[in-house]
C-alpha cells in the first residue's frame, strides 16, 4: 500500500505546541559541536539529502536492501506515530508504505535479508513499555506479529551478529542491563546473562537505554547512553564477546551523552548527535578499535538525537541521518535529512 510522499508538513513540528514549524532560535544556547579529543586527519563531511514526508522524532532507522526504513515514533503532534516512510536511495524519494502495526515510540529496528524486525517501544511519551515485536515483508508490503518479548520495554539497542538479533538494554520503568538474542529462524529468543563486566572489579556496563551499537569483528560495543534520564549520561564503552559470553571495556567515548547514533564505517566506530540535561549534541567522535583511541570529525550540520534500533542507515558510503529531534527532549520533531561520509 505504497502512497504519495507529498506532504505539506514543515520542516520542523512541535509536538505539543503546533505554532512551532522551525527550530526554536533558544537552541542555540543549547547545542554543543566540540570534542576533547584530537581532530582526524580526515574529518569527514555532512551533505544534506532529501527531506522525510512527516518530521518524526524517537522512531526506529533501518536500512534493508538499499532502502531506508523510518518508522513509527513521535510525529503530527502525537507520541504514538505508525508512519513508515521509506526512501530509495536510486530516485532520491520518499514513499510511504504499510502503517505500523502498534502506534508507539522507541522502537528498536533491524533488518535481515528482506526482512525488517522490530522490537518493543513505548505507547505513551518515553513510557509505558509494550512487549509486541513485528516482521515486515518489503517485497509483499505486509507486517506480521513474531515472538513478543518476555519482558517488555523500549528504547532498546538492537544488531545483527551472525545472521541473529541482539537486544541490549532498554527501560521498562527504569534502564535495565538485560541482554537477548532473537533467532528469526526459530522465532524464539536467548536471555543471556545481563550486560555486566566479567570481574567484581570492572565497572558496570548497565543499566542503559538510548545507546549507540557496532559489531566490529565478531564483537559488539554499547556506546553511550544513560540510566534512567540523560540527568545521568555515561560514556561507556562496553564490548561484549559471543564467544566467552562476556564484557569487556575500551576507551570511553570522550563527550558522555544519549540518545546517539553509532555505526561501523571506513575502519571506524563514528558515533555523533545525542541529548544531555539543557544540551543538543552535534559532537562527532571516532573510535579506531586497533588502537583504542577516539578522534573527532566534523559535527552535524544540525544536531540531533533520537534515531533507534540501528540508529542510521549505510547506503554505499554514506551514513544516513534522518529525522530526530533537534532540541534536548521531545518537543521538537524534524524531517531534516543528512549524511555523513569520509569521501
């Protein structure tokens, strides 16, 4: 049931107040672009791409076959969107496809193959977690329920590793360090243990929520995020090993914040925008695993936060940014869409 992208939305929509159709210029105050750590040699650059159909913020980004999949989250002044806009990358347009299923916010999203699968989400704004989990079918246009979660919650960080879906963290009513693994195959999930150092002596890796993911060599890292409010940020960078089922940590990412977008690209973790009390990130930082070091690249052209699931898009060599709120919280919603690259 794809449908006409045409839309007469702004740019930018406040959530409750409907008189806001730009960035309010108080931002300003409260954006932060800098880093402490040194500047790459190759500081990459944004260029900007087609804007979304409907200013969407607290929704799942997910790539799936060259496409990008935004779905549900905060939009037209409500917190429980079912919006799924899609844009292909070959025409530059927006579409918009079947609805999601369970109007919400916070929905953690991947893809497999030919397949889109997301995971849980808020009903309410940034509350009331649900437990239910779809599969969408991009070459039928149809979404279809799969196993529900035992545990309900949202904003939760989800990526594949060998062909299966790990859940990391999330809140139900307060951050958890709960870990799983979905088969898609069995449709049934692996509660492992929670995401904790493998000593009494290491810190511990959660509770977390709004965090950044990357799997880099068989191994992924948890980046970033917070417990509870992004009153109470980290910058911890945790990284978990399937094969001794165990945590391990790396250098911290230098700017603690939330809300962030993380990706593997070019060698590197990047890992950019993000929410902090009074502060909209645009900080863009590096992390080269073979050294354990952070670098900074240039910040975004107009910081965000909010993206989840997969938290971007990697079409070719371009890192797609779409939508997320432009203001600390929820109250700004935007259709603003840029991308990063290294080229």
């Amino acid at each position: 049931m794809t449908q006409s992208a045409a839309t007469t939305d702004p740019l930018f929509a406040g959530l409750n107040d409907k008189s806001i159709t730009a960035i309010p210029a108080t931002v300003e105050k409260q954006r932060y672009m800098t880093s402490v750590a040194p500047k790459a040699a190759n500081p990459g650059r944004w260029v900007e791409q087609p804007r979304l159909p409907i200013p969407t913020g607290e929704h799942a980004v997910i790539e799936c076959q060259g496409r990008i999949h935004v779905i549900a989250g905060y939009a037209r002044h409500r917190v429980d969107g079912n919006f799924h806009q899609v844009f292909d990358s070959k025409t530059g347009t927006w579409s918009l496809k079947a609805p999601f299923p369970l109007p919400c916010n916070h929905v953690a999203g991947v893809s497999i193959g030919s397949k889109v699968y997301t995971f849980g989400g808020f009903i309410e704004q940034n509350r009331c977690p649900h437990s239910k989990c779809f599969s969408y079918d991009t070459a039928t246009d149809q979404w279809a329920p799969i196993a529900a979660l035992a545990r309900p919650r949202g904003a939760i960080s989800a990526i594949v590793l060998d062909g299966k879906i790990h859940l990391l963290g999330g809140r139900d009513v307060r951050s958890v360090e709960w870990h799983e693994i979905y088969d898609p195959a069995t449709d049934k999930y692996t509660i492992l243990g929670g995401m904790r150092g493998s000593t009494g002596t290491q810190p511990f890796v959660g509770q977390r929520d709004h965090m950044g993911v990357a799997v880099v060599d068989g191994k992924i890292h948890a980046i970033a995020g917070r417990m509870d409010s992004y009153d109470f940020n980290t910058s911890l960078n945790a990284v978990y090993d399937p094969k001794t089922d165990a945590w391990s940590f790396r250098a911290p990412l230098p700017t603690a914040r939330s809300g962030v977008s993380a990706v593997y690209i070019g060698g590197k973790i990047v890992v950019f925008g993000g929410e902090a009390t009074g502060k909209v990130f645009g900080t863009n930082e590096a992390y080269d695993p073979k050294s354990d070091t952070w670098e900074a690249l240039t910040p975004m052209a107009i910081p965000r936060h909010g993206l989840h699931g997969a938290t971007v898009a990697v079409i070719g060599n371009m890192v797609h940014v779409p939508g997320g709120g432009p203001v600390p919280g929820g109250q700004v919603q935007g259709a603003y869409h840029d991308a990063f690259t290294f080229d």
